[in-house]
C-alpha cells in the first residue's frame, strides 16, 4: 500500500486507514498540510482538522489540569449539603464508594474513546463519528449542548463556593456578620474576571499555573486528612475522639421524604458533581503530547486518584461530625465552615478554610480552561450559530482561544444571578452540571456499545474484550441517575417553589429551547464536525479543500481544489 500513497510538498502523509483513530474521514482520505506534520499533527489531521495550538501539556501536566478541576478539597465543601444532608454519615461512606465504581466504569469508557478520537470536541465529536448513518448531527447536537452546560456551569459553581467560604471565614471571625445575597454576588463575580484573566494566558504558562495548582491541591488535601483527626475537639466535649463505625456506616440520617435506598442514591450528585472534572483531558488533548495515550491515561488517573482521596476524605468527616443538623442549618451559610467549627480549634478550621480557598481557586481556573476549549471547539462547527464566527478564533499572541474564554465568562456571571434565588436555587448549578455531563458523557458510549459494532477502531489506549461490559455498566448507572439527580427532597403538601429540585428546569429549559432550534432551523444547516484540513481519496487525483465547508449540503467534503498529480510534481 505504502507505493500507493502520494506526497505533499512537506513529505509523506499517511491515510486515514494508517491512524489508530475513528475519524468523520473515510478510510481511504489522506489529509493534505503545507508542512511536515509531527505523529499527533498526523492523528488530529487523520481526525479532520488541522494543528491550531502548541502541544505544551504532558501528561503529568495534562492530569494537573484534570485534577485542578476536579478540586476534591472545594467540591466536597461545596458539596457536603447534599452527600451529608440526605443520608447522613452512611450517605457518605456507602454512597462514595457505590457511585465511585460506576464513575470508574465511565472514565474508562470515556478514556478509549479519547484515544481513538484525541480532538478538543471531545464526546461532542465521538458522538457525530460514532452514530447511525443520518443520525450524527443530532448525536453531536445533543451531545455538545449538554456538554458545554455542564462546562459553562463548572466555573460559576466552583467561584460561588469560593466566596462562600471567604464570607463564611468573616463569620468566624465575627459572629455576628451574616454574609448578604450581593456580597456573595459581587465576590464571585470578581473571581470569575480573574479567572479570565488568567485564562486568556498562553498554553505554557497556564500548564505552569495548573501544575502549581494541583501539586498543591494534593499537599493541602493530604494536610487536611492529617489536620482534622489529628486537632479534633470531640473529646472536649464529652464525646468519643471518633463516631463508632457502626454509627458512621449504618445510621442514617433521614434527610429526605424518600426510602433509605433513594436517598442513599440521591446523595451521588455530591459525588458526580465532585468527579465530573475528568473528562479535561479530552478536550485539552490537542495541546497534549502524545495526546492519544497521554490523554486517556489522564482520564483514568484522574478518576481513580481523585476517587481514592475522596473517599478517605468522607471518612475522616463521617468519623468526626457531631451534629448533622446544626452544620445544615448555621448561618455560616456553609455546612463545611460549620461542620469545622463543632470538630477543630477557630484557628485550625481557618487554616482549613485558607487552603480550602486556596484550592477553589486553581479549580475554577481549570474549569474556566477546560470549558474554554469546549466553546472553542463547537464554535469551529459553528454550534453557536453568528457566535461562532467571534468565537472559534485563536488568539495571535496567546496562541489560545481568549474569544471563548470571555464568551463564557459573561456566560457563567449571568448565571450566579441564581445567588439571589436562595440556596436551592443556586444548588442547581451543580445538579445542572451533574446531569448534563452525564448525559454528554454516556451518549457517545452509549452509542459505541449498542450501535457501532466494527464501525470502532480502538486508539492504541484501549479496553480489548472489557470494552462493552465496563460501557454496559456506566450506562445503566447513568440511566438510573438522571431521573435521581432531579428528585426533590421533600415530597407531598410539604413541596413547593422554595424545596422544589428545579434541576429539570434548569437543565431541560436550555436544552429543550436547543431542540427546538434542531427542529425549526439548525437541522438545515448543521451537520456535525467540520473538516478544515485538505484531504484527498487515496490513489485519486482531486484533493479536498477543508476550508470549503459550507455548500449547499453543508457536507464534510467540500470541494475539489488542486489535483493530485500537481503535488508529486511540486516534489520533483
């Protein structure tokens, strides 16, 4: 075959069929560049699209971005309301451990499709390839819009939580200042503009911040595990120094209307919501090195790391909490700032605190990237419709796209408008960002186990014969979950607007007005992931212009431009 190949002016150019990817591209297409072309350059123009950014992550850094946004510290103390409110102590321990096998079930599903298809579009792309002829726009449509929910709704959560806590640490200081709906608005509407800021920096710089960031995130996490059992004051109060396991592991505390069993799995959006951050390195995958294997080892390194630490962080807390009620209810305004104050000294739950701060920081720049990579991504498939144009640039100096970063800033700040609904309403920015990752995640898993057959062709990070079994499992876990996460947690004449899950709201109202414009215009001129690199078939004579991407059909094909035989002449 290799005789059959042709030759652009930069040198040799492999097809499709050559790659380790599942690519919009046939087999038979090899993608045309004016330069020679690196082995991930190759697999990202195997996949339709040209370079655009420096590959400056590895994997380590890569997994700091990931592990950024995962944030264990910040997500369970922004969390805690919902792990410890609805079951308790058991809801902790058996409800992490549970949802944590799935979730592993999910990166790992999520992580071989990340080999195969190594692209910033991430699920979004997966889906559109993987699909039923005639059904990869809509695959793609969905799938994209729920993830850039999830992505655009990470960072306000993250900042929103960082504010509390600052507020919360006031408090302590001084009981008798109460923070105010406006001053938790204005705060985190600062930290978002920072976050901009920071965001719009060039890729080395940012893999920098983030390894930074993570490295001490883990330290902090480490410190705080060591820092609670070790300074708590149960003994002061006449307690034991830990709650009995059979407490800890069978005492539940009834949080909700429901049976134990649902509340048990009502309380696994603390742990989604806490875990949905791995899926980073899919769409940071072309700025990663040897993105097809660095990439999905990322994935799973962050899910399992993440899931581990997590876990021995709910048991430290499960073991030493000595009132459920008043940590809920204190007018801290957060369940882990009073949670703190029943169990260590001021000055300890202020350190806490600090780093916890410290912490939410890094991750809501994380999100801010990630997401940032996401808006830039479906805005190169015009997803956003006239925003697209503005969107999808890259920024000349920076090398990133600064248009996207600030697309969702705007974004994320209109949406802690939420703030002055009270807490549940602000809850839903997490259960939001709980349920529309999930429905991202698994549509394209879901997909590639019931649809595709041999269609797939494995990256070489790959599950071989577990493949389908491990993607059963994460989408019936999935499946069970979304009407779960939208459960509210009162039932009967005690529900109304102020206990009502407003999740479905939240997360349906967008999404259903995205089905709409499918149905009245968007199915007439979006067809999934646009091609943007010359192509030609393999042993033709007409080349493919990628830049011509919007005829009539607006098909991947575009237009013949230069033949062939005109290349090998240049060579000669």
């Amino acid at each position: 075959m290799a005789e059959d190949h042709k030759y652009s002016g930069a040198g040799r150019h492999k097809s499709v069929a050559e790659e380790q990817v599942t690519s919009v591209l046939g087999l038979g297409q090899v993608p045309v560049y004016e330069r020679e072309l690196d082995a991930d350059e190759e697999v990202l123009a195997a996949l339709g699209y040209k370079p655009e950014f420096k590959r400056e992550f590895s994997l380590w850094t890569t997994f700091c971005v990931s592990f950024a946004v995962l944030g264990l510290l910040p997500s369970f103390a922004s969390t805690l309301y919902y792990g410890m409110g609805y079951a308790g102590t058991p809801g902790m321990v058996w409800g992490w451990l549970i949802a944590m096998f799935f979730i592993q079930c999910v990166a790992l599903s999520m992580a071989e499709l990340c080999s195969s298809m190594p692209t910033s579009g991430g699920l979004y792309y997966a889906a559109a390839v993987l699909a039923p002829p005639g059904w990869g726009p809509l695959a793609a449509w969905i799938t994209g819009w729920s993830n850039w929910l999830a992505q655009v709704t990470g960072a306000p959560s993250v900042d929103w939580g960082m504010a509390s806590m600052i507020l919360a640490s006031a408090s302590i200081r001084n009981p008798e200042y109460v923070p105010q709906n406006y001053q938790t608005f204005l705060l985190t509407t600062f930290i978002m503009l920072v976050h901009g800021v920071i965001s719009s920096m060039p890729t080395r710089w940012l893999a920098n911040f983030n390894s930074v960031g993570s490295t001490f995130n883990i330290i902090a996490l480490v410190a705080v595990l060591i820092m609670i059992p070790s300074a708590n004051t149960r003994a002061d109060q006449g307690l034991p120094k830990f709650t009995p396991a059979s407490v800890v592991w069978g005492n539940f505390y009834e949080g909700t209307d429901f049976p134990r069993g649902v509340a048990l799995l009502m309380t696994f959006v603390a742990v989604i919501w806490a875990m949905s951050g791995y899926d980073a390195p899919f769409h940071l995958s072309e700025e990663c090195a040897n993105a097809n294997i660095a990439a999905p080892r990322a994935i799973v390194l962050t899910s399992g790391v993440g899931g581990v630490m997590g876990w021995f962080l709910q048991l430290v807390v499960a073991y030493t909490v000595v009132d459920i009620d008043a940590a809920l209810d204190s007018d801290l305004g957060l369940p882990y700032a009073a949670y703190l104050q029943q169990v260590v000294p001021e000055k300890v739950s202020l350190a806490i605190l600090a780093l916890t701060i410290i912490c939410a920081f890094s991750m809501g720049q994380g999100c801010m990237v990630a997401a940032s990579r996401v808006t830039f991504a479906y805005a190169r498939d015009d997803c956003f419709g006239p925003l697209s144009r503005i969107t999808k640039k890259v920024n000349r100096t920076t090398r990133t796209p600064v248009n996207a970063v600030w697309f969702n800033t705007i974004v994320g700040i209109i949406m802690t408008l939420l703030i002055f609904g009270g807490e549940l309403a602000v809850g839903a920015l997490f259960s939001i960002a709980a349920i529309a990752a999930f429905v991202a995640f698994t549509l394209p898993i879901f997909i590639r186990v019931f649809f595709v057959g041999n269609r797939f062709r494995p990256g070489p990070w790959n599950l071989g014969k577990a493949s389908i079994p491990i993607g059963v499992l994460a989408c019936a876990f999935v499946a069970l979950m979304i009407p779960i996460l939208c459960l509210p947690s009162v039932t009967g004449s005690d529900l109304d607007a102020t206990t009502m899950n407003w999740t479905c709201l939240v997360w349906g109202g967008p999404m259903l007005f995205v089905m709409i414009w499918w149905v009245v215009d968007a199915h007439k001129w979006f067809k999934g992931p646009k091609v943007n690199i010359e192509h030609r078939m393999l042993g033709q004579g007409v080349t493919v212009d990628g830049k011509a991407q919007e005829d009539s059909e607006g098909s991947s094909t575009g237009s013949m431009t230069k033949d062939a035989k005109m290349i090998e002449d240049e060579e000669a």
